[in-house]
C-alpha cells in the first residue's frame, strides 16, 4: 500500500461510522468501505477508488469519469459509482471531500 493510499484510508476511517472491509477471500490488497452499514467505496489499486457518488452530485461537482477505465469501461455514463483518481496529498484532499459529500446521501 503506498503513502497516499494509506493518507486516504487514514483520512476516510477518521470519519464517524465509516469502516473498512477486508475480503478474506482475496490476497491482492481489495477493500472496500462501508457507512451505515452500505457499500461506498472500494479500491481498484493504490491510486484509484471507485465511490458511489450519486448522480446529481457527480453532475453538480463537474466530476469527469475516466475515459481509459479498466475495471469499468462499459459502466454507464448516468452510474452513482464513480472512479477517482489521485497523485497527490492534494487529490487525496479533494476525493475525501468529494466522498464526504456523498455520504449526506445515505
């Protein structure tokens, strides 16, 4: 796990009712997220997580779906879920904004 996966465990854990999930039954690092008891975020790899959004607030924030996706290339242009990418603190900074924008849905 490199340092801005870990920044944005670190950061999504710190918020109140979010838990990480392990899946006993996989060895290549997956986890995924869960806030009251729902599914909202999972990993792909160390710098990208798929988070469910929502619609309105993709389309309200102007969040752009990666056009090269590998583990959703067919996903549907009007998906809540959503892949986010990060390369730096500050993109680590803006997708937990973002992810705690989606909460208030739930």
């Amino acid at each position: 796990m490199n340092k801005l996966r870990q920044q944005l465990t670190k950061s999504l854990l710190s918020i109140s009712g979010v838990t990480e999930k392990q899946w006993p039954d996989r060895d290549d690092g997956f986890s995924s997220f869960e806030y009251k008891g729902k599914d909202f975020a999972h990993f792909h790899h160390d710098n990208e997580i798929d988070v469910k959004l929502g619609k309105q607030l993709i389309k309200e924030q102007r969040v752009p779906r990666p056009k090269d996706s590998e583990p959703h290339p067919n996903r549907a242009a009007g998906s809540p879920w959503i892949e986010l990418r990060y390369n730096s603190a500050a993109e680590v900074d803006e997708v937990v904004r973002l992810i705690k924008l989606g909460l208030t849905q739930f």
